[in-house]
C-alpha cells in the first residue's frame, strides 16, 4: 500500500511550522506487525471483559469498535474480533522506536503520548525540502524503521496541527499554511477544537455556534463574561492563536497502577493485595525515572461507576514500596466500603524537585527499604517481573 500523498496543501507566507505525528492504530498495528496472521482482521486490544478498548484496528472500527468502549459491547458489534490483551512493554519499545526516528528530523521534539508526538519544523525545509517533502520523508523513515504507519499534520500552531493530522486518517498527510488558516477554522466545527466536548457543543448551540468561524462573531469580553478562562481560550483557539511551543522534554506529572477486577469484591485483604502489586509496579518505575513524589492517592471505583479518590501528603517525597503501599492501605483502612470495588489504583504525585539524592544519615527503616527495592529491582530487571515475588502476593499474582 503506496504512502498518501497531501489531499489539501496551503501557501506559506510564515515561517512557524509545527509538525503533529500520530500512529495509526497503534497498538492494534503493533500486534498485527509482530503476528502477520492478525493482518486484516479486526484487532481489538484490551483487559478482560469487564475492562475497556484500549486500542482497536481499522477493520474493528468499521463494526463501530472505537477506545475507551466498554470491552463487553465491542463483543457484542464485533464478535468475530481478534482480542488481545496487550503488551504494554512491547508498545513503549515501538514508541521509542519511533521517537528515534523523529529526532532525525528536528532537535525540539515533544512526546504527547506513547503513540503522538510535537516537532517543531521551522528552518528545517533547507535540509529536507518543503512541508510536502519532509511530511512525506518522515512518514517514510517511521515505516521503514518500525514497519508502522503514521498520520502527519502540519500547522503554524500546534493544536491545528493534531487537528490536522487527524484529517486524512489512516496514513495522512494535511498541511495548514498560514494565510489559509482562516478560511481552514470557517468551516471547521467547533467540537474538533480540543477541550471541547459534547456538553460544551450543547451549550455553544445555544448562541448559533457550531465553527470555529461563528465563535470569532462573538466579542472576547463576550467569551470572558459567559466562559471564563475556558471561553478565552476558545476564542483565541477560533482565531488560530496557541501561544504553546513544543518542549522538548516531557516531565511526567505523576506515575500509577490500576486494575478493573473480573468479579466486584468488598473483601479488604484482596484489596490490599491488589494495592501491594501495585505500589511494587509504581515504585519500580519511580526509581527507574530517578522521581520521588509526596502525595499518594488511592482511587477506587464502585460497581455503580461511581469514583472516588483519597489523598495524602507525605513529609517527605518517596519511591519506596513499602511507604506507598501502607499510605495507600491505610486509606483504605479509613473509607468505608458503600458497595461492592469494581476497580483500584493507586497513584503517587507532587514530585520532588531535582535528582533523588541519598541523605547522608538516612533512618534504619528508609535503608532497609532502598535496599530491598533497589536488589529486587535488579533481579526482575535480570530475570523478569516474577523472578522475586513478596510472600503475601505470591498465588495472587499467579492467579491475576
């Protein structure tokens, strides 16, 4: 299958040129990559029944599958559908892979997400050629690296550049120039503009507004007087202005672990359990990022849907196991349980700034502590997650 060419070009007449990169599909191609039989089928990537679509092929999409359906009405649309678990560890590899790949094309690039990343372009068309040439080289270079294809935008700013590279899915390639950007929002509803959802578009009918180009009729006293803070954003957003410029660095806010249960359970020893495996997988990862975070939050999920959270704020910022898991605990300990858990997750934020250094007189139970993570750590990173495994989640984790 042929690379597309650009379906809509525009005339430059400004120098800024952000560039949006967004993987088709990705973890549904990277599972139909690494097993050709999948090739063709409706792919469909997710937990267990009671879980939700993380990620679905283009053949799935056409039985109305999309991300974020719940896993039990995918089955019901699709089900002669290929479903997978996922292998989470394998789609960070292949985004890496492919950041890789970007870096060749600008030195400002900023990973969104594991499967969509920002490039700042701008000057790059003396090395690679015109906007055409260079979306059309990079798509190139990511197939030919990753064997995965990807969807291109090209804009003056980058939120009409991901609008962009949403345009011509699957391997698309949109470019916005400058002096068409007016006419490109005229037209363009107002619900692909990000940050606004279906009850925003309800509310913005009210007034007749349904573009980008019918929120420019409106004053900003007028956006700041009903929206606020959200309405100016908006306005500015009609008009084609996002003060935002591609960083280079992307600094996790915080790291988290949660899972959806098969059967909905109000017994506190499974919970804590669940809580143990999880402070392992989050601390693991704060000591591999070099984070330290203050706040540990507890999220738990009813079998009514109803979600709540619980936050505490430790003395001091920690990655170790030990003090995640018994904050996370005694949250729990404090909630009095409704109804039935359907899901758990714990989370740790507020990092602290700058490296994790050692103090130089560290109390006995903080020493036992980065030791016993730190020589887990390297075992698992030896020999695999289940290499070493804590007594009290050992046949629960055979089990999950």
């Amino acid at each position: 299958m042929p690379l597309q060419t650009p379906s809509n070009i525009f005339l430059p007449t400004h120098s800024a040129l952000i560039l949006h990169v967004d993987m088709d599909a990705f973890f549904a191609s990277v599972e139909q990559l690494d097993f050709p039989e999948l090739r063709g089928k409706p792919v469909i990537v997710g937990g267990s029944e009671r879980g939700v679509v993380s990620a679905c092929s283009y053949e799935a999409r056409r039985y109305g599958v999309h991300s974020a359906m719940p896993m039990f009405k995918a089955k019901r649309l699709c089900p002669h559908g290929v479903f997978v678990p996922g292998r989470m560890r394998r789609y960070g590899e292949a985004s890496r892979d492919v950041m890789a790949v970007l870096e060749r094309f600008s030195p400002l690039v900023e990973q969104a997400s594991v499967d969509e990343a920002y490039l700042d372009v701008s000057g790059q068309e003396r090395i690679f050629g015109p906007p055409e040439q260079l979306g059309t080289a990079l798509k190139l270079a990511v197939l030919e690296a990753t064997g995965l294809r990807c969807s291109v935008g090209m804009a003056p700013v980058k939120f009409l550049a991901k609008i962009a590279s949403d345009q011509d899915k699957p391997d698309g390639l949109f470019i916005i120039r400058p002096d068409q950007v007016q006419a490109f929002l005229s037209e363009l509803p107002i619900s692909k503009i990000p940050g606004v959802g279906p009850r925003a578009v309800e509310k913005l009918a009210v007034f007749r507004i349904r573009t980008a180009g019918d929120a420019q009729r409106f004053s900003e006293e007028f956006w700041r007087q009903r929206f606020g803070k959200w309405g100016e954003q908006l306005f500015d957003r009609a008009r084609g202005i996002d003060p935002r410029r591609v960083v280079r660095e992307y600094e996790a806010k915080s790291e988290g672990a949660e899972n959806t249960f098969a059967e909905d359970t109000d017994d506190r020893e499974e919970l804590k359990r669940w809580l143990l495996d999880q402070a392992e997988r989050v601390g693991r990862r704060l000591r591999r990022d070099n984070h330290k975070g203050r706040t540990v939050t507890l999220k738990l999920k009813y079998n009514d849907f109803k979600s709540i959270t619980r936050a505490r704020t430790l003395g001091e910022a920690t990655n170790a196991t030990r003090v995640i898991f018994e904050t996370a605990a005694s949250l729990l300990e404090s909630e009095e349980l409704v109804r039935k858990v359907r899901l758990i997750g714990v989370s740790v934020s507020n990092f602290s700034n700058g490296p994790c250094q050692l103090p130089l007189f560290q109390a006995p139970k903080a020493r036992v502590d980065e030791t016993l993570d730190r020589t887990l750590d390297a075992i698992r990173d030896k020999f695999g997650q289940n290499a070493m495994v804590r007594g009290r989640i050992f046949d629960f984790r055979r089990k999950s």
